[in-house]
C-alpha cells in the first residue's frame, strides 16, 4: 500500500494574524524572521512553541494551534485528541476534538493510561452491587476483502488470541482507523462492514 501524499496548506496563528503562520502537519512559521520556529518537547512529552509579540512571549501547544487552525470545533469541545495516542504527532489528520471524558476513555482504550487496582476494585463491586453484566462487547475478525475470519468475545480475547494491539484494535471498530493487525474489526453489533 502506498504512502498517502498530504498536502501543506499554511495559515494565519488566530490571534497572531500578521506575525505567525501555522501549517496542517504543525510547523510554525514566524513571518517577521522568516524562518520555521523549533518546536521543543515539554515535560508533560507535548510539543510547544514560543511565540512572541511585542515583547510578550506566550508558550502555545503545538496540537491545540494545529486543531484550532484546521478542525472546525462547531460544539465547542475543550481538548484535543491525538488519535494515534503519540503526542509527539501534531498532524491534522492525528487531532480531533473530544471531551474530557471521551479523551480519558480514549487514553485507557489504546494503552495510555492504566486503571489501578483500586479503581478495578471498585468498579467490580459497584457491577455486582447493581447486577451488571461485563461491558465487554463482541467483535468480528474480517479480511480486507470483507472475508469473516473468526468471532470473539471482546476485543481483549481477540488481542491475546492474534497478537494484534486492542488500542488500535477498538480505533478500528470506531472506524478511526482502517485496520489492526493486518485485519478489520468490528462490533459485532456494528450493522455495516464499511
């Protein structure tokens, strides 16, 4: 499969119209040194960039310039999301705009962030308190064709059966992303293969 070839499309900084432009792969443009300002990697692994206007230096993060320049925000979510979980990646077709909670369930679902025990504890007894069945969901293996290759249980009985990432496993059940491990997944209750 060839590489897709992405186009760099360059606009104003809102905010900083006149002095930084930004690019859809997230390389900043300062239009008063010519030049494209380094991006540096914070402590909390993000990337960010100065930028300065009459003397007042601001710190910006990289991927929240990158969605608010080129992802239109029409519910006025509050965070970006790196969809490939790689904060490191401020490509506009890595960002989109989330909740809070979706941007932590979304940590859990591809590896980023780990319930303690505690919280498993406490989620087990609250289950059975309230009779709840497993919020496990069945997922089918398909070829890319559209060939159904197995069924399984969850998408966690699937990672340890093929070896595949359950992170991108689920990205591509939510149609986030084409496939995992080589195969399409899906829900079991997802009505359509495409």
């Amino acid at each position: 499969m060839g590489a897709i070839r992405q186009f760099i499309k360059w606009r104003d900084v809102s905010g900083y119209e006149g002095f930084y432009q930004i690019n859809n792969i997230g390389q900043i443009y300062s239009c008063h040194s010519n030049k494209i300002l380094t991006n540096y990697v914070s402590s909390d692994g993000y990337l960010r960039v100065n930028l300065s206007v009459r003397g007042k230096v601001k710190i910006k993060m990289v991927h929240v310039l990158v969605a608010q320049t080129f992802i239109p925000n029409e519910k006025e979510l509050p965070v970006v999301n790196h969809i490939d979980g790689n904060k490191l990646n401020p490509n506009v077709n890595n960002l989109e705009w989330v909740t809070h909670s979706e941007n932590t369930r979304h940590a859990f679902e591809i590896g980023l962030a780990k319930p303690s025990e505690k919280s498993r504890e406490h989620a087990r007894k609250v289950a059975a308190k309230n009779g709840a069945k497993t919020t496990s969901k069945p997922v089918i293996q398909y070829t890319v064709d559209g060939d159904k290759v197995a069924e399984f249980p969850s998408i966690k009985a699937a990672c340890r059966a093929t070896g595949a990432n359950d992170g991108y496993m689920s990205m591509v059940c939510r149609r986030k992303k084409q496939t995992a491990g080589g195969f399409v997944w899906r829900y079991k209750d997802d009505p359509e293969f495409y």
